[in-house]
C-alpha cells in the first residue's frame, strides 16, 4: 500500500507545482502567425504554360497562361489586373475535383471562367463575368482545373462544353 501512497503524493505534487496557465514559447508562436498578404498588387511573375483547347468546331486555339498552384495564388486570381493581354489567362490548379465557387472581387476586367473536369474536358463556363461583382459564380459540375480569360473569349472563338484541352 505504501508505494500507491507515494505515486499519489508525487502525482499531486507535479500537479500543484505549476498553478499558472499554459504558455506556448515565443518561438512558437512567431512560427504560426500568418504571413502579411499584400493584396492590392496584381501577381504577374506565376510560372507560365501553353495550353491547347480543342473546339469541336473549329481550330486548335493555343493560350498562354499563367498557372495558379498554391491557396494564396488562387485566392488572388486575376485580382487587380486592369487589363488582360489577348491570348493570355490564368490556370487554376486543383488536386482533385471538387465543388467550386469563383468571384469576382477586385477583379476590374471581364471574364470568361472555363470549368475543366480531371480529364480536362470542359464541363461549364461561366461568359462574362462582371468586373467586382462579390456574388460566388458556381459551375453545374465539380471541376479540377479552370481556366480565366478575357470575357468574350469563348464566344469568339466557339468554346463550347465537351471540348478539350491539353497541356504537357
């Protein structure tokens, strides 16, 4: 019994010793503050990608975009970008498909938001898109991939659902 009797006494005075609450070192918590995000400068230095779409009616159009990867890349999108040069967009990244909503917040062009599924076939578009709009803009089918480009682009170029794109 004597032995049971320590352990308690020694369990209690661990327990009473320390009557402050706990606090995480400074270390610690310098190392899980969020970074500061700078979010009135459009991000144009991304990696850049060719991509092809294949209209079913029609020729191969080819487009440079800029490919947005990471949470904060695709946060920021197209944001703050006062103009777009034609043949260029943006290329959003996925892991897997899902539900998505896109806005269009500090955004002050007119896009066009194609919705690929994993096997980069178009699934949806959302045409024009209006320029600060903060209503959330979902597409009829979870998408892994969407590609942003200038409002009008599809029309003019007779993008459609079910045509495919590629990219290496």
């Amino acid at each position: 019994m004597k032995p049971h009797i320590i352990f308690f006494a020694s369990l209690l005075l661990i327990t009473c010793k320390n009557t402050e609450p706990y606090q995480p070192p400074q270390q610690q918590k310098q190392q899980t503050a969020p970074k500061p995000i700078i979010i009135n400068k459009a991000q144009k230095n991304l990696p850049r990608k060719v991509i092809h779409i294949y209209p079913t009616a029609g020729r191969k159009i080819s487009l440079e975009v800029q490919v947005a990867a990471t949470e904060l890349q695709k946060q920021k999108g197209l944001m703050f970008r006062k103009k777009l040069p034609q043949g260029e967009g943006m290329l959003f990244v996925y892991r897997q498909e899902q539900e998505l909503g896109f806005y269009m917040a500090n955004c002050y062009i007119h896009l066009d938001m194609i919705f690929l599924d994993k096997n980069k076939k178009i699934v949806d578009i959302i045409r024009n898109a209006k320029p600060m709009d903060k209503t959330v803009l979902v597409p009829r089918q979870s998408s892994q991939y969407v590609i942003e480009v200038n409002g009008g682009f599809c029309k003019n170029h007779n993008i459609q659902i079910n045509d495919l794109v590629k990219w290496r």
